[in-house]
C-alpha cells in the first residue's frame, strides 16, 4: 500500500474572512483571550500566491516558532511575505479592501523573515519531515514578558516506555485555525483558541519517524479532549505538568499534519525535544 500524503494545517484567508456557521479554533477548544499572548498568528504568501495562515509561538520579543510549511512554499524559496499578530482577534480592525495594505499599516501586524529548516524540503523525506521553521521579526510584540521555551533535549522519550493514565501524558493546545471540515470549512471568527490533547505515540513508525509525536483528534463533540485543524498549523503542544496539571510554557512540539483531511482521528506535532529542532532554534536564538 503506498503511503497517504500528509495533510497540512494552513488555511486560506478567503475562509477566514468568509465566516460560517457556529464554530471555533482549536476544535472543541475554548476562546482564549489574553490567556496565552505569547501564541501568534502569521499570515504569508509563497510562491507568488497568498495570503494563507498558521499559528506559532513567540520564544522571545522577535522570534516565533512555528511549523516548516508555514514558512517555505512548494518552490523551496522562504515566503514571499510574511505577518504576525499576537491579538487575540487579528481581523477585528479589518474594513475590507487590500490585504497587503492593510497588514503594513496595522499597528499590530508585524512584518518578519521566514527561516527554514535547512533540510525541510516539503515533506520529501517523510516521515523524518523537519517541518520547523522561524520568523525573525523586524520589530518586538509586547506579551508581558510571556514567552515559550524549549524542553530539554529527549525529554520526551521516557513516554516510550511509560505506562499510566492519560493525564501523564496531555497538552495544551494554542491556535487560529479551524473547528472542522464537516460541515466544510466553518470559521465563526478568526480568534485565538485553546484546548488540551493527550500523546498516543511517539515510537518510530511509517507515520512518525523519529520526529513526530501523535496526538488525540477525535474529541467526541465536546464530550473529551480537543484537535487541531487548518489553521493551527506551528502552533503549539504547552506541556502539562503530571505533577500539578498546571500548563507550562515549554513547547514539546508544533503542530504539523494530519492523514485524513477531516481534522478527526489523529494529528501529528513535530517535535522540539529531538537534535534536529535544538540545533535549529539554538542557532537563532
């Protein structure tokens, strides 16, 4: 059987600004508010078409994290373009009219450089995919002095072989994208959301590799956990402390693919814990 294409989380900003229907980012999530100022939203173009969003993660003033498909285009070449808000309602001061215009008036929209990894090359070496990427900022957003951080390296490997109960093993989850495909593509607001997700898998596998990490998609309507979609890609996994349930700020992974295009079953998060992302960041930091 030939392997199914990875599905990425980025979504157009003709759905954002379409409107739909009752529904949120982070599916099932809650709205977030001032909760978490240190997760942005970018907007971008690449190769000569946009504008497209995804989420990420400030790790200080003028460096945010994200997933590697939000900041190179199928060409290989970083984005064209590339805009970052820390709102919470990115869009709320949006009268219509060009985009591009308005993005580089806006007081809260922050022009940056997209970096790479240097061996992502669209998902061609999957599942090893080094979809991690940065956007060097021209200028610093204000969270208070909120920012991300890394976890150690192989902090996540004693999860192989632990055993125990789900709450071991959860995460926060940050974003801007969308509550699901069914019906399709519904988008109430383009809003920061949160929610939480529980690791199933982290063992090298067709899928995974040695990069990504499985989460939890499929959160019963409300009934359970939440799930990522389009949108949320480079967004943050907030580890929880098993100890107190509290969320941390250390980012374990970014938000990467899914397999079926449905924004239910599973998802897939690249993770920071591994010498491919360390070495990376390390570097820009």
């Amino acid at each position: 059987m030939g392997m199914r294409k990875p599905v990425v989380a980025v979504v157009s900003l003709v759905l954002l600004l379409l409107g739909a229907g009752s529904a949120h980012a982070i599916t099932w999530g809650q709205p977030d508010g001032e909760e978490h100022p240190h997760v942005v939203t970018l907007l971008f173009a690449q190769d000569g078409v946009g504008f497209y969003s995804c989420s990420g993660t400030l790790l200080s003033p003028d460096l945010v994290l994200t997933a590697g498909h939000c900041v190179e285009g199928d060409s290989g070449a970083p984005n064209d373009l590339t805009y970052v808000s820390n709102s919470p309602d990115p869009l709320a001061d949006y009268a219509g009219g060009g985009v591009t215009g308005y993005l580089a008036a806006s007081d809260h929209w922050v022009p940056g450089e997209a970096v790479p990894h240097p061996e992502y090359d669209g998902f061609s070496a999957f599942p090893d995919t080094f979809d991690i990427g940065l956007v060097r900022l021209e200028r610093a957003i204000d969270t208070g002095g909120v920012y991300g951080r890394l976890p150690e390296e192989g902090m996540l490997d004693a999860l192989l072989t632990r055993k125990g109960a789900t709450t071991q093993r959860q995460v926060g989850i940050v974003g801007y994208g969308l509550q699901g495909t069914v019906p399709a593509f519904e988008q109430e607001d383009y809003v920061r959301y949160r929610g939480t997700s529980t690791i199933t898998g982290l063992s090298r596998s067709s899928t995974q590799g040695g990069h990504s990490l499985q989460l939890t998609n499929s959160p019963g309507e409300g009934t359970g956990g939440s799930g990522t979609c389009f949108g949320d890609s480079g967004g943050p996994a907030f580890w929880i402390d098993p100890a107190t349930g509290r969320e941390t700020t250390t980012v374990v992974a970014v938000t990467s693919f899914g397999i079926t295009g449905r924004c239910a079953g599973t998802d897939f998060s690249f993770r920071t814990d591994i010498p491919a992302a360390q070495d990376f960041v390390d570097a820009h930091l």
